[in-house]
C-alpha cells in the first residue's frame, strides 16, 4: 500500500518522539529536560475511497483533507 495520497501526493514526514525527564515548572520543579530523541514518522490520515478520475471507477487512498475540501468526485 503507498502510503501517498493521489491527489495532493501528501505523504510520511520525518519527526522525532522525545523522551523527557523531570518534573515541570507550573508544579514546582526545575524544569523538565530532554533525555532521549528518537526517529518517528509521522503518517498521512489515508481513506480508501471510490473516486471517479478521468470517467473511470477506482479505489484509492485519498487523504481526508483532500476529501473534506471536496477535491475528488465520490463514486
């Protein structure tokens, strides 16, 4: 599956996750600090939809941006 919308060609961007130690300020603490990071992707919300493109029927993975700004023309 192409995790790529076929409209807005909207795909995986790279991110990081951090792992953080400490307790906050606004309850008493010295401030939480960053320990760890960590490589993530952050994924595209893709629905698998029928559209009509170019007068044909097909299923394909939209975004649902593009679904909700009525980009496509549902089947």
């Amino acid at each position: 599956m192409p995790k790529q919308c076929i409209i807005c060609h909207k795909g995986p961007t790279p991110g990081a996750k951090y792992k953080r130690r400490g307790q906050i300020k606004r309850t008493g603490g010295a401030g939480s600090k960053i320990v760890g990071k960590s490589l993530r992707r952050f994924l595209p919300n893709l629905q698998r939809v029928k559209i009509n493109l170019d007068g044909t029927v097909k299923r394909a993975h939209v975004c649902t941006s593009c679904i909700s700004a009525g980009k496509i023309l549902k089947a």
